[in-house]
C-alpha cells in the first residue's frame, strides 16, 4: 500500500516537473540564440545583376532577312551575347551564315566567331572563315564583313580560294552585286597580288568542288 502511494506521487510530481523542464530548455534556446551576422552570410547571397545580364548567353539564335536587292540572308549561331548598352549588337560564337541571291547562286559561310551590328547593318566574322558559293569557289580567310541588307562580303586579309580556275591567292576578296545587263548579276572579285595556278582539270569541269591543283 505504501508502494503505491509512492508511485502515485512519482508520478504527480513528474507531470508538474517534466513541462518545466521543456519549458525551460525553450527558454534556453531563445535566450541564447545568436545574432546573424550579415557579413558572415553565405555567398550566394549577394547577387549582382550587371554582371549577369554582362554574361547572359543566348543559345541558338538566328537571324533572318532579306535586302535590298532580294537575297536572302540566315545567320545562326552556337552562342550570342547582347551588348548591354544595345540588344541589337552582339557577339557570337560558331557562326553560320547562308547568301541566297535572286540569281539562284549561293553562298555558304562559316567562321569562330563574330559580331553582329544591327543599326550599322554589318556582321563581321572572324576567325578561319569560310566560304563555299555553288559556282564552286571555296574561299578561306581570316576575317571578313558582311553588309545585312544587300550582297557586299569583303576581306581586308590574305584570301586563298580553289574553284572552276585552279588554286587562287591574294590580299583581298570582294562579292558584290553588278547591275545591269538585264538583272542583277553577283561577282567574285579577287584583288591585292593576285596568283593562279592554273588546273585544267577544274577548267574542264571536275573540280567544281575545291579541288586543288
């Protein structure tokens, strides 16, 4: 009987003990917290805009129109970044190009990289371009520019070419529209010491496709 009366009081007292023993760790916790220390916050914290809107990459673009003079023109890239002071100028990376003139002639161009200027209406490429038109020409240079709303591509580096001719080097290379006669008519013009080795064989025909001497 004593036994029981013990326990019954064991167990009144640990009703009453218990809840302020959490109420007191509570206490403890709240008491002894501590302070956030904001220079101490983790770094992803501090986030800065300008630089990310600096390196804000845009994957796949294309660009898409038509000049003045009919040819249609598509540009596509592996990367473009916008400049941050005008969306319309960007640099790009693995860039191709493509020339479709009303004539029927293409051309084909590929390079490393670039810049695209839209209010100037430029592209300039750089960076083992190339250049393959299906008159047969394969053109290869360092770096050229690209009119966007007619058909003007020009070189201001050493260009060598292998089409219908042979094998062509020179300092510089122009495409351009010629008016007249009936319509408009696109040429190839090579300029700056200009040298041939002269095929027969890509004379005759078969070597349409670049094929060197």
């Amino acid at each position: 009987m004593a036994f029981d009366n013990l326990h019954s009081r064991l167990v009144a007292l640990f009703k009453v003990l218990l809840p302020l023993a959490a109420l007191g760790v509570l206490a403890t916790l709240f008491l002894f917290q501590q302070t956030i220390d904001p220079s101490r916050a983790i770094p992803y914290a501090t986030v800065d805009v300008e630089e990310i809107a600096r390196e804000a990459a845009i994957g796949g673009p294309t660009y898409a129109g038509v000049g003045k003079d009919g040819t249609a023109m598509t540009v596509s890239a592996a990367t473009a970044r916008p400049d941050p002071a005008d969306p319309r100028r960007m640099t790009a990376e693995t860039i191709v190009a493509a020339l479709e003139m009303p004539d029927g002639s293409r051309a084909d161009i590929t390079a490393a990289e670039g810049a695209v200027d839209g209010p100037a209406g430029r592209m300039e490429l750089a960076g083992g371009v190339a250049i393959v038109t299906s008159t047969g020409y394969r053109v290869t240079t360092e770096r050229l520019a690209a009119a966007l709303e007619r058909t003007h591509v020009t070189t201001d580096t050493a260009v060598t070419a292998v089409g219908p001719p042979g094998r062509i080097t020179a300092g510089a290379m122009e495409l351009l529209e010629q008016e007249g006669g009936g319509g408009a008519r696109y040429l190839l013009v090579f300029r700056g010491g200009v040298k041939l080795v002269y095929d027969p064989r890509a004379a005759a025909g078969g070597g349409g496709e670049g094929r060197g001497p």
